[in-house]
C-alpha cells in the first residue's frame, strides 16, 4: 500500500508540471505563435499557413518547420506575404522559406521588423520588398536569401526609403536587373560580416542604390559574374566600404567591383581586390562623379584585368589614395593601375609595382593615366611598370603633376608628359628610369582607306506626296536599341540615321558601335569635345562622322551604358567614309512638312530633336501617340522614318487642332512605345523650335579617299560672321593627289570659290554653289600632286567661316586662319578656334609620261610634245616639266590637257630627249 501511494503521488506530480507548462505556453501563445503543433507530423507549411501565423502573432513568430509556395492553396501570395507588423520578429530557427520559383515572399509594410535564422529561397520577382516608412528599421540578422530571381528589379530585397541593417547573412545566386540581392532608393544600408556571391544573370550589382547612404563592413563579395559594376552601384550617394574583401568578380562591361555617379562620395579602406575583371573599363573601382570625391586606403589591388584602368578610373571630382598597393594590374590600352579625366588626384605613401598596358605600341599612355587634372604624387613607390612606347610609369596629358620624394626602377619612362606642367623635386630616385616633358600631340590627319561602297540606290517615284509614307514598310530601317542609363540618344539617333541611309543606298544593313561614337567624342577623349560628359549636341554625331573617327561595327566596341571610354579605333576597310551630312530647315508651322517629307523620301530616315519629358502628361501609352504644346526647348535626339496625315488627333493625351503625326523611332528598348516606335504630332511645339537640329546622309560621293587632313577634332561650334575668307595650311603626309576640300555651308545657293596652294604656288582655283546647308566634300575638277613634305594651303571664301570652338585638340599656330576681306589674315589659334576646312586626297599613282618618237624634216616647224596623266587617265594640269634635248633644259608647264611642248630647231641627226615631272623621268627619241 505504501509503494502504491508512492506512485500515485509521483504520477500527480508529473501530471502537475505537464499542466503547468501547458499552461504557460497557452499564454505565451497570445503574444508569439509558435507552429509546434501544426508541425506535428513534420511536414512543409505552405504560404497560407506562413500568413495565419504571422498574423496570430504579436510581437514574434518562430518557425518549426519549412515553408513551401502551393500552387494549389497559396495563390493569393505570389506577390508576396502582407507583413504589416510593426515591432515584430521572426525567426526562422534555421528553417526556409520558399518560393517555388513563383511567388515573392514578403511584402512589407510595416515597420522595425527583424528576421533572423532565416533561410530565403527559390523567390519570383525578388525576395522582399521593404515599402516606404517614416523613419522605419528592418534588421536582417543570419539569414540566407539563395537563387531569387527577377526579370526587372531585384532579386533579394528592395528598400526604399528605408533604413536597412543587415548581419551575418549570406545571399547567394541570386539575379535581378537592377541588382541581384539589394535594391535601395533613397534608403540607407548598413551590411556587417555578411557574404555576397554567384548570381551570373545580373546586369548590375549586388547591391544598387539611388540616393542614401551605405556602409559595408567585413563582408566578402566573391565568385560573381554581372554586366554592370559586379558589387556595389551607386548614383547621388554615400558610400564606406571598409574591411571588405572583394575576389574573382567579373563584369561584361565597366566598374569589376564598385561603381559610383553623379554626386557622389566614395571611401574604400582596409580592402582587397584581388582577380577583378572587366572587359571594357574600371578593373575595380569607377568613379564618375562631376562633383564629389573618392577615398582609398590602406588597400590593395592585385590581379585586375581590363582595357582601361586595371584597378581604378575616375571621371571629374577628387580621388585620394594613400598607403595602397598595387600590383599585376594590367589595361589592354591605358591606365595598368589607374585611369583618370577631369579628376584632381593625390597619391601618398603607395606602391605600384609590375602593373602593365598590354598594347605598347599604343601611342600615348602609361600605367597611370592621367588627363586634365592637379596630380600630386608623394613618397611612393614604382617599379617595373609598363605602359605604351611613350608613357611607361606616369603618363599625364593636359595635367600639371607635382611629384616629391618618390622612388622609380625599372619602369623606363618614370613620367611622359604631353601638355603638361612638372613641378617634380630633388628627392626623386630614378635609378635610371628617364623624365620626358613638354612633349606635344597634333592630330592633323587621318589615314584610313575605308569601306567600299556598291551604290544600288532605293528610289521612290511619287506624283504627289502620299499621305502615309513609313520606312519600314520598304525594310529601309534598322532594329530598335535600347540607351538604356546613359544619356546617350544622340548616338543612337545618328547611327540610326546612318544606318537608314546605307540600307536606301546600298542595300545592306550595318550595325554600327553606338559606344564607340559616343566616347570618342566625350570630354574624356582627347579627340572629344569640351564639356560633353554624357549628353551631347545633335551636331556631335556629325562631327564624329565627317572626320573620320568612324563609325565602326558594334562587335568591335559594344554598347556599354556605364563606360566612356573606347578606344581610338583605326583600322582600314572597316569604317565607312561619310562625306557629306545635309542639315534640313525648320518647320514653320504645323502644315510645313513637305521638306522632311522629301528629305525622307531622297535620303532615308534622319536626325531629329524634340521635347521628351512629363510624359504622364503629353504621353499616351496606349497608342504610342505624343502631342507637346509647351514652350520648352528640345532634349531627345531621335529618327524620323516617316509620316501619316491620317494619325487622328483623338489618339492623343491632349488633343492638337488637327489630325498628322511624324513617326519616330526611339532608343528606348521595343518594350517601349509600339515596339519601340510613337507617333508625334504635326503640331508639337518643340518640333517647330526656331533651334533645332535635323541631319541626313547623303552618298553620292564614291571616290576612295584615302587621308583626311583636317585641324578639326570635334564638332561645328558656329559660322563666325567676322570672317568670310578661311584657310588652313597642311604638311603632306606622303607622295599624293589632292582631290577634294571640305567644310560647312549655313544654307544652300550660297556661292564659294576656293585656291590651292603647293610650295607657295597657286596650283588651282575652282568655284561653284553649295547644294546644300550642312558638310559637303567638293570634288576638285583637277587633281594636284603633292609629295610628302609639302606644304599646301586652301583658300576659302564662301558663308561665314565655320568654327571648332571646343574639341579638345590644341591648335598650332600659323596653321588656320580667318580674314574678313582675304588680305589682313588672323591665327584663329589665338582665340583657340580652327576653321573646318578639311583636304581629302588619293595615293599617288604611277604618273604617267606619254611622249612619241618624233620624225620631222628640217625646219617644217615639227615640235616635241609630251603629255602627263595621273594613273587613273586625269591629265595633270599647271605642272612643272623639265624637258633636256641637246643638253639644254626646258623648263614647261603643262596646260589643261597635262600637255607641254618645245620647237625643234636642230641640225639633222639622232638625239634624245629626256622628260622629267616629280621625280619621275621618261625617254623618247627625235630624229
């Protein structure tokens, strides 16, 4: 009896504690749902289950189990749980949440939340979205987000307006446009001893953000591929990178690491880059950023591989490194180490050692590159770095450097500088590497044989203009592109144009490389245009394209939406040669379209600038259609193909006075508008600015020019009334024919006529009436020889003379000139101007010397004569011919014919008579 009362008191007890924690659980239970007995038997949960316990919950819900998007129960949460908690946590427990490729798993609205222990995996259209809250906190702490993807934005977590904290936490492989694993506007982020990896459909970062601030300490970023700046970018932020380990990260385009524009400050200390790879520019850092600064410290650079800036470029602001490594870096052009335009640098306390420019027949550039900037370089180290033939360890271009107590070995040149200022101290140690300044650089010419066009012409025949007319009908436009992020919509306008001229005259598509257009003639190059650091003017294209700097295929530089930096492409038989660009009037009114519509119908699509902006206001999405009536003056740069009078005015936001729309091919992608096209109307006031600039293509002109000589690098700034006389003077490159002259007319009908001069000597003088407003090349009636040496000067008068005012080419002196009346001339480099007066010439071909054996009979008044003809048959006209009979020299000129002759007064016999033009002799014989 004893033992059974025992027993039964034990058996109350346990009952009692079984009662008791039951019981303390039940009232816990109000305020932090647990799923223990929902999870019973073990099984995945699916959203819906998520959502009631999230929603049971007070102030934090544990999980017990894994989560798993049903198709079948949970398809009210494919955009995501509704989390609007405020003050709440959950914890995974080391428990996942998945998306079964299908849905997202939360969508915040609430504030101070916090996840932990959490695995996110396998999400549609991102992971998280974090909305907008006043001043609200989320804290991420061990978590893992995994293989989320999107199509548009981001495949991890969107915050905006936001502060983020995010710790110990991975995210692995996961892709999205805008950013693979967070995406912030306006927000602010800190990431704390957290890893990012994989994720090789991205086109931009891990991280991206627009406006904010962020802070990433002892994270690592490793083993990804992008597009696009492969860890952190950022525009108009605030960003501090700090013990952070950045490997093996490639990017198909600019910025292998870390990219920062518009205003911006960059501060990266106690970093290593090691293994970064870029295909175009930036091997780890790219800092584009007009006003703003960037900070690197007590970091190291090792390893990058790009065709610009092996480790870091910088466009504008301020860059400061100090006690930073850099080693085995190499650019295919320029910059090994370090990139720079526009930007003020100061190195201190550095090593740069082993770094290289692949291409070192490259004719400027160094290792590091710096242009047009204040350099100071104190106590640091190079050694054994390699850049171009002329530019080895420093090279500077436009820059002042200042360099104090440095150490150089083995590098060859220690610093080449091309207009520059050296300010550089007794404390240097070159160990023989060498100091080259006052170096200069004139690009005067261009030698390129081009492409060769088979003109099969496309030819409308209308009795009257039909009230609908599209390009694309007749297969006379090229595909839709997409600028993307960049400014960029010049460029493609231009090459839309072109390409659109080309499939009318030739029949044939190119596809040509948008970038390559764009960064030659950007401030950043030294053959672009002053003040252009994204957007240009509509005449810059044309300036790129009459002197010759392309354009070239895609293939060979392709479109990136984040550099601005290409190469100087000069390669024969693959640019094409475009001579001459007409410029159309403006509208005057609504109905005054006949012109575009001719020039539409004669030279294929063309140029055009307008308004493009308030779009919800002026924009119908719905029928592509846009009608502007405001005051505002041209921004986009777009193609007219075409037009149709019948375009109904009820299909725009606001209704114009009548019915007519132009339709315009954009650069915005085919997602865009009616598949990248729209329709604006006839009556859109920007359309009719009193400052717009339309440009087409004309190839009428085939002759195979071989050299463009020019003193002009970038674009028509202006005809200057204060001159109607202009001359340029050129040194021939080599033996050749000068065969045509080209500039600018401000209208057409206007009269010009011009003289040439070889040596001092007028060699020809033509005249005639300019066609066309716009570039025109001027085919010489005669050709004129020059050999190499030669000096020879056009003399032009025409419309007021057209001027380069901004390129950042130098000008030299006493080579272009203006006069108001032809005899007081004035050196328009004073004023850093050139007139744009290009001479085009062919390669000298064998001349020809015909003279006939002569037989005569004494004193019947016979004479000697000889004819000179240039390879192609062209007689050579008001050429010296020096004629010997009889050992006396005749000296003659040839008239139009290329004929010469002298009369023959010898006693009877057998003589020889020697002919003798630039060098080139031939024998006859008289008897």
């Amino acid at each position: 009896m004893i033992e059974m009362k025992n027993k039964l008191i034990f058996f109350s007890l346990i009952l009692l504690v079984l009662f008791t924690v039951s019981a303390v659980s039940a009232e816990e239970n109000m305020a932090d749902f647990t799923d223990d007995l929902l999870t019973a038997d073990s099984s995945n949960g699916n959203f819906n289950d998520l959502n009631y316990g999230i929603n049971e919950s007070l102030n934090e819900f544990k999980l017990a189990r894994d989560y798993v998007y049903d198709e079948d129960t949970d398809a009210n949460f494919t955009g995501g749980i509704a989390f609007s908690k405020n003050n709440f946590m959950l914890d995974g427990n080391g428990h996942s949440i998945d998306g079964n490729n299908i849905a997202r798993i939360f969508d915040v609205t609430g504030s101070n939340i916090t996840l932990k222990n959490l695995i996110i995996k396998n999400a549609n259209n991102g992971a998280i979205s974090l909305n907008p809250a006043a001043n609200a906190v989320y804290y991420m702490d061990n978590v893992t987000i995994q293989n989320c993807s999107s199509q548009k934005l981001y495949g991890g977590i969107n915050v905006v307006e936001s502060n983020l904290i995010v710790t110990n936490s991975q995210f692995i492989s996961n892709t999205g446009i805008d950013a693979a694993d967070i995406l912030t506007n306006d927000g602010n982020v800190t990431v704390l001893k957290s890893t990012f990896e994989g994720g090789n459909e991205t086109k931009w970062a891990h991280i991206a953000f627009y406006g904010g601030a962020l802070i990433v300490e002892n994270s690592t970023f490793a083993n990804s591929v992008s597009r696009y700046s492969n860890a952190i970018y950022g525009e108009g932020v605030q960003v501090n990178v700090r013990n952070t380990k950045f490997r093996n990260l490639t990017v198909y385009e600019t910025a292998g690491a870390i990219a920062v524009k518009k205003q911006a400050n960059l501060t990266v200390s106690d970093c290593e880059f090691t293994n970064i790879i870029a295909y175009k520019d930036a091997g780890a850092i790219f800092a584009d950023i007009e006003s703003g600064s960037t900070n690197i410290i007590n970091s190291t650079f090792k390893g990058g591989f790009v065709e610009f800036g092996g480790a870091v470029m910088q466009l504008g602001g301020d860059l400061t490194i100090s006690n930073s490594n850099f080693k085995d870096n190499q650019a295919i052009f320029d910059g090994g180490a370090i990139w720079t335009s526009y930007a003020n640098v100061t190195i201190e306390n550095s090593t740069f050692e082993k770094n290289k420019n692949i291409k070192k027949d490259a004719e400027i550039g160094g290792v590091l590159y710096f242009d047009n900037g204040n350099i100071i370089i104190r106590t640091s180290t190079f050694i054994d770095n390699h850049g171009s033939s002329n530019g080895d360890a420093i090279f500077t271009y436009d820059s002042k450097l200042t360099l104090e107590n440095s150490t150089f070995k083995d590098n060859g040149y220690a610093v080449y500088s091309v207009f520059g200022t050296n300010s550089i101290s007794d404390d240097i140690i070159l160990n023989d590497d060498l100091i080259s300044s006052n170096n200069t650089y004139y690009s005067t010419i261009v030698v390129n044989d081009g492409v060769e066009l088979e003109i099969n012409s496309t030819v409308f025949h209308f009795d009257t203009l039909p009230d609908k007319f599209d390009l694309r009908d007749y297969g006379l436009v090229g595909p839709v592109r997409d600028q993307g992020y960049m400014g960029s919509c010049w460029t493609f306008a231009t090459s839309s144009a072109l390409e659109s001229s080309l499939l009318k005259e030739t029949g044939q598509l190119y596809d040509f490389s948008q970038d390559h257009i764009q960064n030659t003639m950007l401030q950043y190059s030294i053959w672009g245009v002053k003040g252009i650091v994204e957007g240009a003017q509509a005449a810059t294209g044309v300036g790129y394209l009459v002197n010759w700097y392309g354009p070239y295929p895609t293939a060979w530089d392709p479109y990136d939406e984040l550099g601005k930096v290409s190469s100087h492409i000069n390669i024969e038989n693959k640019s094409i040669h475009v001579q001459d660009a007409v410029f159309l009037p403006s509208r005057q009114n609504a109905m005054d379209n006949d012109v575009f519509k001719n020039a539409l119908i004669e030279y294929g699509a063309f140029l055009v600038t307008m308004y493009f902006g308030e779009s919800e206001t002026y924009f119908n999405q719905e029928t592509a259609a846009r009608y502007y009536n405001g005051a505002k003056n041209p921004n986009h740069a777009v193609t007219l193909v075409g037009w149709d009078d019948n375009f109904s005015a009820s299909n725009f936001l606001i209704t114009p006075p009548g019915d007519g729309a132009w339709i315009i091919k954009n650069s915005w992608g085919t997602e865009w508008g009616d598949g990248g096209y729209f329709y604006m109307s006839y009556y859109d006031t920007s359309f009719m600015n009193q400052f717009p600039f339309y440009a087409a293509y004309l190839f009428n002109n085939t002759v195979p020019y071989t050299k463009n000589y020019q003193t002009d690098a970038g674009q028509l700034t202006v005809n200057n009334p204060v001159y109607m006389y202009y001359s340029n003077v050129y040194t021939a490159l080599e033996d050749d024919l000068i065969a045509a002259v080209g500039t600018y007319f401000d209208d057409s009908n206007i009269e010009y006529e011009f003289d040439i001069y070889v040596n001092g000597v007028l060699k020809h003088t033509q005249n005639g009436t300019s066609p066309f407003a716009g570039y025109h090349t001027v085919k010489l009636t005669q050709y004129i020889p020059i050999s190499a040496n030669d000096t020879f000067k056009v003399v032009f008068k025409g419309n007021p003379i057209p001027v380069d005012a901004t390129s950042r080419q130098h000008r030299m002196l006493n080579t272009s000139f203006g006069s108001l009346d032809g005899v007081v001339w004035e050196d328009l480099a004073l004023d850093d101007v050139t007139a744009i007066l290009k001479v085009y010439t062919l390669p000298m071909p064998e001349v020809i010397i015909r003279a006939e054996d002569v037989v005569m009979y004494y004193k019947n008044g016979t004479r000697f004569a000889v004819k000179v003809l240039d390879g192609h048959g062209n007689p050579l006209s008001n050429e010296s011919i020096s004629i010997t009979l009889n050992g006396v020299v005749y000296n003659r000129t040839s008239d139009e014919n290329g004929s010469a002759s002298i009369a023959i007064n010898l006693p009877v016999g057998n003589y020889t008579v020697d002919v003798l033009y630039v060098g080139k002799g031939n024998s006859s014989n008289v008897t």
